[in-house]
C-alpha cells in the first residue's frame, strides 16, 4: 500500500498541482477474475480485488482519480481532442513478460531443466487463463498514446490473445527447442502465497492507430533469443 497507493497518492497530487500529465500503469488484478463469460475486462467492469496487490492498485487508482479530480485535471478524454487541462491516464496491462527476465518463461527454462534432470513432467496451471504481455510492447503503446494526444481515461493494453498458463509454458518450451513434458495442474492446488485471478483476461482498449497490439505468441518468437542469449547453455538429451 505505500509503494502502489500511498506513493502513488503523493505523485499525483504533485503531478495535478504542477498542471502535468501523468500515466499510471496498474493491473488486471484490480478485477477477482471470477467472470465465467468468457470475455475480456473492459474498464467500465467494476473492480473487486481479490487479493492485496490489486487492492493496492486499485486504491492508487482511486487516488490519482482524486488528486486529478481535486486539481481540476482532466480524467477522460471528452472530445478525442488534447485538454488544456492535466490529464490523467490509467493504463492496466496484463502477465508482463520481457527484459531482464525473471518473468514467467525464464521461470518455466528453469522449472522445465530441473524437471528434465529429476526425470519428471513439468506442473504447470491449466486452468489459470491470461493476456501474455510484452513489456516493449505495451511501452510502444503507451508513447503512441501520447502521441495521440487525448489520452486520459482507462486504457487497457495487452497483447492480442489469451492463453493459459499451461499452454504459454508449452509455447515456451517449444520456441526454446526443449522436449519436457507438461502436465497441467488445476490452479487450486498450487499454493501461492496470495490468491491470483483464475481469469486474468482484459479485452484491449483502441488505440490511436486503431491497430492492436501483435499476437501474444508473435512477441514471445521475438523475445525467447533474447532470453536464450542470457542463459548458460543447455545440455540435450
């Protein structure tokens, strides 16, 4: 809560009395993923956290609405014109993957040469579902955003796509050339320390271009050399 409200609170109100815009990135997490329609979160869905990071998200959200609101900023985009006004953008994203790494498909390289070693399949979530999100990606976004001028609002920025945990880690597997079995485990039975969204899926919002953003599985093609280049050598079979 200090770091994703309090923080946040004090940069906004900053942000608003100095009359400049501010771009808030924040997180599907704010919703329980407990919707069973199969649809995306739009940003007009009413956040309920299941969880004490999308709840400290989410009052960052809330604060930076407030410290906008009190300054007279400008929280949505009325007309697709830019605003004399300070705006204020809230952009939420998604299963962020990318440089340095330590995200999801270093972690499963890693998981699936440890399995290899000791002779057994990969567990892996089947049935936790998101938007894979390519950090350079969703950066790319955002300056297009800018670009655009009219930008305040809730924006929701993800790759093209969703997957669940299971298939992204077979994606991973595949792209890296490596011969692990997956099995697919229910997200029930692997213990976290804080509860995740089950459906971790928001639907993309326009962006300026009107284009979306690429394939979740076009940016991994892009990412795994990258990511294989900063990783010891793996011994094949």
């Amino acid at each position: 809560m200090r770091r994703n409200a309090l923080a946040v609170a004090e940069l906004a109100e900053a942000c608003a009395a100095a009359g400049t815009d501010l771009v808030l990135v924040s997180t599907n997490e704010v919703f329980d993923g407990r919707r069973t329609d199969g649809r995306g979160y739009v940003p007009g869905d009413r956040p309920a956290p299941g969880n004490p990071y999308g709840a400290s998200k989410l009052a960052g959200e809330t604060a930076a609405q407030a410290a906008f609101l009190r300054r007279g900023g400008a929280l949505a985009a009325s007309d697709g014109a830019p605003s004399a006004r300070p705006q204020l953008a809230i952009v939420r994203t998604a299963w962020l993957f990318g440089p340095p790494g330590n995200d999801f498909p270093a972690r499963i390289l890693a998981a699936a040469e440890r399995a290899r070693a000791a002779g057994e399949p990969l567990h892996v979530v089947g049935d936790e579902i998101g938007s894979p999100t390519y950090a350079p990606d969703l950066a790319d976004a955002i300056v297009e955003l800018l670009g655009g001028g009219a930008y305040a609002g809730f924006h929701h920025v993800v790759n093209a796509g969703a997957t669940s945990r299971a298939a992204w880690a077979r994606a991973v597997l595949a792209a890296a050339g490596l011969d692990v079995p997956v099995t697919e485990v229910p997200l029930a039975s692997w213990a976290r320390p804080s509860a995740v969204p089950a459906w971790a899926v928001l639907a993309p919002t326009p962006l300026p271009s009107g284009e979306p953003l690429r394939p979740w599985e076009a940016a991994l093609a892009d990412y795994l050399p990258l990511l294989l280049r900063g990783r010891a050598p793996v011994a094949r079979p």
